[in-house]
C-alpha cells in the first residue's frame, strides 16, 4: 500500500535525522523502534477509520435495500389509482437500488482495504517485535563484553595496586593480632617459668629412672 510505503520512507528520513546527531547505536536502534511503533499506531488510527466506514456501508446498505422494497410496495399499492405516483414510486425503487449497487461496490473495496491493512498491522507488529528482540539481545550482548573489558583492564593494570594495597592491608591485620596477643604473653612469664621448672623435674624423674633400670640390670648380671 502507498500509505505504508510513505510511512517506511518516513522511518528512514527521521532515523537519518538521529543519526546526525548521536552514535550511540542502542540510541539508534530505539529511534527506529519509536518510528515503528508510530507507524503501527498510525496504521491502527486507519484501520478503526476503515473498519467505522465498512460498518457504515454495511448500514447505508440495508437501509437502501429497505427503501427499494418500501417504494416497490407503494408502487403495487397505488398503480390501480394512481400511474403517476406508481410511476414516481418506480423511480424512487429504481434510485434506491442504484444507490445500493454503488454502496456495495464501495463496501466490497473498503472490505478488501481493511484485509490488507490487518494483513499490513500484523507484518509491522512482527516485525517491531522482531526489532525489540534484537535490540534486547544485543544490548545484553554488550553489557557482557562491556563488563568483561572493565574486569580485564583491572587484570592488566589497576590489579597490580590493589594486590599492593591488600598486601598493605593483610601487613597491618597481622601487626595488630601480633600487638592483641602481647599482654597475654608477658602476663604469662611467672606461668613460664614454673612450666619449665616442671619440666626439668620431669626429665630428672625421667634420668632417674633410667639409672635405677641401669643398675636392676648389673645387679641380676
């Protein structure tokens, strides 16, 4: 149809337009998103307009068809009495009939243009659908590469200071435990002390015991 063509060329021209004046493709790809969408309400606008004018056909025929009946039957009422009027009577059926061939005519063609719009409506909803997914997929797609960039340039450069810096970090965690655990440590040399008093006892206990299996074993040779 040359409404739909004239609407694709819009399409263009208007992105064309964007174009101009951003790179941004995702910024792109949504001005022919909107443009799509404005022609599919466009289309929808027209559609109602044609669908309202074949329920008018559809009206404006039976109610001719109903008046060629009406003028018939008055025409067979009075042509016994009256010739002239039956004859006017014919005249009015005979208007009326040609008035209801032409609005069938015009019904039948505004019948077939709401087809084709329909047919029209649903290939650009498929398409702008088909536009939407794409446009969510790659935008998805970009995030993710966008994403792993970053993380690689953090790898190549930036990892280096925060290893440092956790490095630093780490290095002072542990001098603070070091400094907690020094009270206990000096609190605990009187403990120190007599744990190796004890065991120097222990290991003389121990020689001593060794001395006296030594001696048991002369004494029986």
């Amino acid at each position: 149809m040359k409404l739909f063509k004239k609407l694709a060329i819009n399409v263009h021209s208007r992105v064309e337009a964007v174009a101009d004046r951003i790179e941004n493709k995702e910024a792109l790809s949504t001005a022919y998103i909107h443009e799509y969408e404005r022609i599919v309400a466009k289309a929808k606008v027209r559609s109602a307009q044609v669908e309202s004018e074949v329920a008018r056909l559809e009206k404006e025929a039976a109610r001719l068809s109903e008046q060629a009946e009406l003028w018939a039957a008055r025409a067979r009422r009075v042509h016994s009495t009256d010739e002239s009027k039956a004859l006017a009577c014919v005249a009015r059926m005979t208007e009326a009939r040609a008035g209801r061939r032409q609005v069938l005519s015009d019904l039948e063609e505004a019948r077939s243009l709401k087809h084709r719009m329909a047919r029209d409506v649903e290939g650009i909803l498929e398409k702008l659908e088909a536009l939407k997914r794409r446009q969510r997929d790659l935008a998805g797609r970009q995030s993710c590469a966008e994403a792993i960039n970053a993380i690689q340039r953090v790898d190549g450069g930036i990892q280096h200071d925060i290893d440092d810096l956790f490095t630093r970090w780490e290095t002072d965690v542990v001098a603070q435990e070091l400094h907690a655990r020094t009270p206990d440590t000096a609190g605990d040399s009187l403990d120190d002390e007599f744990a190796a008093l004890e065991r120097k006892q222990s290991l003389r206990r121990a020689l001593e015991e060794i001395l006296e299996g030594q001696e048991q074993e002369k004494e029986k040779e």
